[in-house]
C-alpha cells in the first residue's frame, strides 16, 4: 500500500506558515503609563515639565492630575485635559521621544471619559486628537460619557527616531470646567510585520517549463505506442 509522503517544498512552506503566525501574535511593550505613581493635585500643572511620577509632560492649556476614587474620577489616578472655547486646547505628551521602526505595527490603547465633574454640561462637542509620531486619529462626542476603551495602530513606513505621543483635547462648551477629557491606562505596543508566507502557486515561467515537459512526455509516449 502506497503511502503519500510530505516533500520538502511543502514542509518548509508549513514551517514558514508557523514562524509568520507566531511573529504575528508576539507584540512588546514600548510604553505604558496609568499614572498610580502621580501626585494628584487640585491645581494644573505647568507646562513643560513631567507631572511628578508620571512619563507624561503638560504642554498647552490647562493639565490636571486627578485622584483616585471620587465618582466622577473613576477608582485610579487619571489625567484631566481642560478645554473649552474659553481657555482653549489642552495637550499632553510623553516626557521621552520613542524610537519609532519603520514597518512596525503600533497599537496605541487607552481608557477615555468625558465629565463634567458633577457640575451640569453646558453643551458643545468635544474631540481628542491621539497622535503618536505622524499617525493621528480623532476621537470625540457630545457631553459626558462613561469611561470608554479606545485603540488605534499605526505603522510608520520609515523610521520615526524623535516620535513622541501626544493628546490634545478641545471643545466648544463655555466655561472654564465645560468638558474635560479624562484619560487612564494608556499602553503602546509594537510588533515587527513579517513577510507573507511563501506562495504554493507555481509562477508563469514555472508553468510553461511543466507544460514543455508534459508535451514532451506525451510526444515520446505517442512515438513509442506507433513502433
């Protein structure tokens, strides 16, 4: 009884198809901040310097560290970014540049609560702008909400050395306190995308080599069944 064999062709494919899956599900942490080491304070922060035990630095406007467990806070340490057509923008960064790869994946997550602090909304939209290296993506709503999970990934085509990560919360409610932006648990991750698999689908000139040698083999066949 004849029994069919794997060749070596379609092994080392098998084994390419494992080594791709695997670099796919491997992903390191390049930066992670929920601010449980901060010095939470009723004042904000001033800008361009790192809020203390933090890796985050206050550039514009108005930057708070809030404390943990008032309700309208959330159970941790969170950061606070005040805007309204009042006072303007408020933005963040992190205190330290990340060296971003070109063809790597970066996926940027965090926890994201607009509050009005117990105080009544006094209307307007609001947005957050997420930016890591030259990748943006835009967040936003209309007057509070729960605290919601956000991502977005970003894959530089070349490499970004001075790339930082920053947000920018703006609105058009009035009043110094219309709608800050809450922000907890931020996390960047990365992973090298591999190169795809080998392919198993013979290419053209390997197609007409296979078709020169099967009409030759027929030729010889027909030749020999006439003498």
């Amino acid at each position: 009884m004849l029994q069919k064999s794997v060749g070596f062709p379609a092994l080392l494919v098998g084994t390419g198809c494992l080594l791709w899956a695997t670099s796919i599900a491997n992903a390191q942490v390049i930066y992670s901040e929920n601010f449980s080491g901060g010095l939470p304070s009723n004042a904000a922060y001033p800008l361009g310097a790192p809020m203390f035990g933090t890796t985050v630095t206050p550039t514009v406007g108005n930057v708070y560290l809030l404390p943990a467990n008032p309700p309208a806070f959330g159970t941790t340490n969170s950061l606070g970014l005040w805007a309204s057509s009042a006072v303007g923008d408020a933005t963040a960064r992190s205190s330290a540049t990340l060296g971003l790869l070109g063809g790597w994946e970066y996926t940027v997550s965090f926890d994201m609560k607009s509050n009005g602090l117990g105080q009544p909304h006094t209307g307007g939209s609001w947005s957050l702008l997420m930016a890591l290296g030259a990748g943006t993506q835009l967040f936003g709503g209309t007057g509070e909400t729960d605290w919601l999970s956000q991502s977005f990934i970003y894959t530089p085509t070349e490499n970004e050395a001075n790339a930082i990560f920053s947000f920018t919360a703006s609105s058009v409610g009035t009043g110094i306190r219309s709608t800050p932006v809450l922000l907890d648990n931020l996390l960047i991750t990365a992973r090298q995308l591999p190169s795809p698999p080998p392919s198993t689908v013979p290419e053209p000139s390997s197609l007409s080599l296979m078709a020169l040698g099967l009409a030759g083999a027929v030729l010889v066949g027909a030749r020999r069944r006439i003498a």
